[in-house]
C-alpha cells in the first residue's frame, strides 16, 4: 500500500478493493432477499396461526421463568463442556491461553514467578507468551483469570471452568436483562444468548473473557442500582471493575471511568451520593494496589506491566513502534480496518445468523430508552469502548470477536428491543411472524453455523492434544523431545505439548522441551528419574491424521517461541 497516503487514504482505498467489496459488501447483499423471501413466508404463515394459541404458549413460559433460564444456562454450559472436551480436546490452542494456564499452574502451587532453567532448557522449554527475566519466569498476564483458573487446577479440570462461568454468565444476563425489559423480552434476550455462538465457544475456551463477563454483569448491575439510588450499589460496581481490571485492564478501566463520570455529574448535588461514589472509588482502587503489587513481584516493578515485558509495542496507540502485526505499526487506516473486520465478524457470529445478527441491534436503537439514564449511561460505556479499540493493533479474532464479547450484554438488550420494536409496529400478527422469523434463523445457525465452526475448532490454531501422541501412561515422570516442525507452516509442533509440559514445577505433569543440540544431555541431567521419549516425526504426522482425518503438512524449521528472555 502506498507509503505516501494518510492514514484515512490508505484505509478508503483498501475499503475500495474490489476484494474487499466483495467480502464485505455483496457477498452479504445476497442474504438480504433471501431473508426478505422468509420474512414474506412468515407472514403468509402468520394468517393460519391463531395468536390466542401463542399467546397462551409464551404466557406458559412466563410462569416458568426461573426454571426456563436455569435450563438455558445448563444447556448452554454443558454445550461449551462438550466443545471443550470432545472437540478442543481438553487442551490450550492459542497463545493467550497456553499462557493463561502456566500463570494458573503456578498459582495453584502458591507462586507467581519460577527459576529459569539452565541453558539450554531455558530455550528449549520456553512456552509462549512468557518471560524469562533477571531468572524469573512468569507470563505476561494480570493475575485475575490465573487465579480463578488456579481453582480448576487443583480440581485436576481447568477446561470445565469457562463452562461453570459460561452458566452464572447467563444466569447474569437474564438478571441484567429484567433490570430493562419485561420479562418475556428477558427470556427472548436469554434465548439468544444462550444459543449464540460467539457466547458458547468463547465459554469452551481457556480465555479470560467468560469470567470478565461475569465480572462485567456484576458492574453493570451495580451501576444501574446506583443510578437508582440504592445502598451500596457503588461498592458492588467499584469491586466489579475492580474484579475486571485485576483480570483485562483495559475493559476494567472503561468499567469504573465511564460510570464513575456519569456517577459525579448525578452526584453533583448529592452529598451522601458523593460518599457513596467514593466507597466505589476506593473498592475499585483496592484491585488495582493489588495489580500494582503482583507487577512488582513479578517485574519487580510496580508500575512495568509484565505484558509490556513480554511485548512493548504491545500497547494502545498510533505509533510506529505500536501493534506486533506490522513492520510500520499501527495507525488510524488500520484500526478502521480492524473495527470493520470485528463488526463483519461479530454479525455472523453474535447469533450464527449469516450476516443478519447486527439487524435487530441496529433496530434496537429506534426503540431504545433514551431518557433512561441507565440504557444511555451502558450504550456510552460500549461505545466509549469501541472507540478505544481501533486504537488497538489486534483485531482479536481468537474463538470469534472476542474484545466485543464484553459488549454482548449491550448487543443482546438492543436486539431484543429491535425485535420488539418490529412487533409493536405491526401488531399481533407482526408477533408470530416475527417468532416464525426468529426460529428459522435459529435453525439455520445450528444447521449451518456451528458445523463449519466446530471443524474449525477441532484443530484450531493446529493445536492438538499431545496425548494422541503420547498415550495417557506416559504422562507423568516423563521427559520429551519434540522435534522442531512446523505443523501446515503456520505453528509450532510444540505448541501442542506446551500445555502439558510443567518443566517449572519439578515433579509434575511432564517436561516437554524442544529437540535441540544438546537438550537431551540437559534434560537428562535437570530431570534424572523420568523416562525420556523421543517423539519422531512420522509418530507425531500418525498421531495429527489420526485427531484431523486429514493428511498433515509438517515443516523442519527452527522455533522462535514468543517469549521475552531479559
């Protein structure tokens, strides 16, 4: 792209490219007369429907509140388990949680840092997304998720966590959706989200974002209570945001900002509100002294962030030394590239309709309560949000549209509006069209959606379990060597094993390390009553075949894990 344009210039032409008109522009025009079409269908079915009938039937499920979102929320969590189990494998893919686990794992040992082993295990058993600093190995991460993930740990299933929380997710939600709707748009909002894709493969993962959504319900239901005028209200928000700082910074810092300044303007008047604002303030100061205290016995600095540690062009920004994805950095083209991405994403993915999940969330907004401080004071909190991250190099595509994951309350309160919306403005017919509408769509996600998406996860980021390869005996007391390929030229061979391999806890689970000139020596030595296996490539392509069904494309290449040595 040419150098010379402005930042704007060089976004509208790429926006421009006919490829990318086609991906983003007429490639979804083609599902609009194709939904048109249904939408006429459920009209025309509407008229042989009696209303009275439906009526009775959603009156029904009214009355069954608890016991209907209850059954939502299992459904919904022991889907995630299953996806977590049977089609990841019960193992970390990306970087993030391959990290997130080693944070974890040491926690659950009563530590935050361990000794860099002795070169060459230092290289050789270097996992992702870590750092090696001054002979302290810790990951780049802030210590919320760790330490909840800890608690998986200890009880021997960390992937079953994200799933436990996926289902007080929900839960959350429903209570998060009553506080503005009425209980039939609750249930209908509930439902959405329940079956949403972007909802229950996130919560399969071994990320932080189910639990940070949690913590984001939690925040929001404070914020909304305080503007009411409720006893502690401010504490439950402040520790909310706090909670969520402790766990992603950024989105826990938009968290207490943006209600702490709507909080001050109502407050203005009020002195016992601005005694009420400032407990808040300080419960959510209270996480971040303890944010500061973990930096400093990792870093050993209170104020040098072990992800800028692993990474300092890591970091918000437009600047050429910001965002790892470019030699030039990062700038306003690129963040508008990478906002239009997300949204293009997150509309197939919110609800698994193929490019129709945003239309009642657009529509939500004609029926919205804009004189309702609480709807106006969460739709600022989003966009005060949104705006920051085309700041942010990273379109954070991992599981879906991650960073907008802690929006979905907010996605799924305008949606259900937008729906609303509709059948206020075409009356009791416009109502079963509307839920003839909306079961067909679900239909086609589960039918079309979640297949593609679970052949994707299946080998997502080539990522395997790596006791495919080494059987369930040989899972403790062992070392192994893991040649140095490439798996399809795009990730590590060793990465599958990452998450298995405990070199910083002794006795532990195994020791993977990296076959390298001289590790066998080395590790024989660091670890003399294990058994060492040596996984050769034709073992480790027989054992990716046989968890693909595909034939596998390895690579001899040298690694060069993402880890900051210092």
């Amino acid at each position: 792209m040419n150098a010379s344009l402005t930042p704007l210039g060089r976004y509208l032409v790429e926006v421009y490219d006919p490829q990318v008109l086609a991906e983003y522009v007429f490639r979804p025009l083609w599902h609009v007369p194709l939904f048109g079409l249904v939408a006429l269908l459920a009209w025309w079915l509407a008229r042989g429907i009696s209303t009275d009938e439906v009526e009775a039937h959603l009156g029904f499920l009214e009355r069954h509140e608890r016991g209907l979102v209850a059954l939502l929320a299992a459904a919904s969590g022991l889907f995630s388990a299953w996806v977590a189990t049977a089609i990841l494998g019960a193992v970390p893919h990306i970087q993030d949680e391959r990290a997130y686990l080693f944070e974890a794992r040491l926690m659950a040992g009563g530590r935050l840092t361990a000794p860099v082993p002795a070169a060459p295990l230092d290289r050789a058993c270097a996992i992702d997304f870590t750092v090696q600093d001054s002979g302290r190995w810790y990951g780049r991460f802030p210590p919320g998720w760790p330490a909840l993930l800890a608690a998986g740990v200890i009880c021997g299933a960390p992937h079953l966590l994200n799933p436990l929380l996926g289902f007080f997710g929900i839960v959350g939600l429903h209570l998060f959706l009553r506080l503005h709707l009425t209980r039939r748009q609750a249930l209908l909002g509930t439902a959405l989200a329940a079956s949403s894709p972007l909802v229950t493969l996130m919560d399969a993962s071994l990320l932080a974002h189910p639990a940070g959504l949690v913590m984001t319900l939690g925040g929001l239901a404070g914020y909304g209570a305080a503007l009411q005028g409720r006893r502690w209200a401010h504490v439950v928000w402040g520790a909310a945001a706090g909670m969520l700082f402790l766990t992603r910074p950024h989105e826990g810092a938009f968290l207490w900002l943006v209600p702490a300044l709507h909080l001050s303007w109502v407050a203005r008047r009020c002195l016992p509100r601005w005694g009420s604002l400032g407990l808040g303030c300080l419960a959510f100061g209270l996480f971040v002294m303890a944010s500061l205290a973990f930096n400093r016995a990792t870093t050993g600095d209170a104020f040098a962030l072990p992800t800028l540690r692993c990474s300092p062009i890591d970091r918000p920004g437009f600047s050429p030394h910001v965002g790892v994805y470019a030699a030039e950095g990062h700038d306003l083209g690129r963040g508008l590239h990478n906002t239009i991405h997300q949204w293009k994403a997150t509309n197939d993915v919110l609800f698994g309709w193929p490019y129709l999940s945003l239309l009642p969330v657009a529509l939500g907004l004609l029926g919205c309560r804009w004189r309702d401080d609480r709807v106006v004071g969460m739709l600022a909190l989003a966009v005060a949000y949104l705006a920051f991250l085309v700041t942010w190099h990273n379109p954070g595509m991992g599981f879906g549209t991650r960073y907008h994951y802690f929006i979905v309350p907010q996605l799924v309160l305008l949606a259900v509006r937008g729906v609303s919306w509709l059948v206020q403005r075409g009356g009791p017919r416009a109502r079963v069209a509307v839920l003839l509408a909306l079961v067909y769509l679900q239909v086609v996600s589960v039918a079309t959606h979640y297949p593609r998406r679970l052949e994707t996860l299946r080998f997502y980021w080539r990522v395997f379990p790596a006791t495919t390869v080494l059987g369930p005996d040989a899972l403790a007391r062992t070392s192994v060597l893991v040649p140095q390929l490439w798996v399809d030229g795009v990730q590590e061979a060793f990465a599958s094993f990452e998450g298995l391999s405990t070199p910083y806890l002794g006795g532990q689970g195994i020791v993977a390390a990296r076959d390298l000139p001289g590790v066998e020596t080395a590790i024989v030595r660091a670890f003399p009553d294990r058994r060492l296996v040596r996984i050769d490539p034709d073992r480790l392509r027989r054992a990716i075949e046989s968890w693909t069904g595909e034939p596998a494309d390895l690579e001899a290449r040298e690694a060069a894990p993402a880890v900051s040595v210092r």
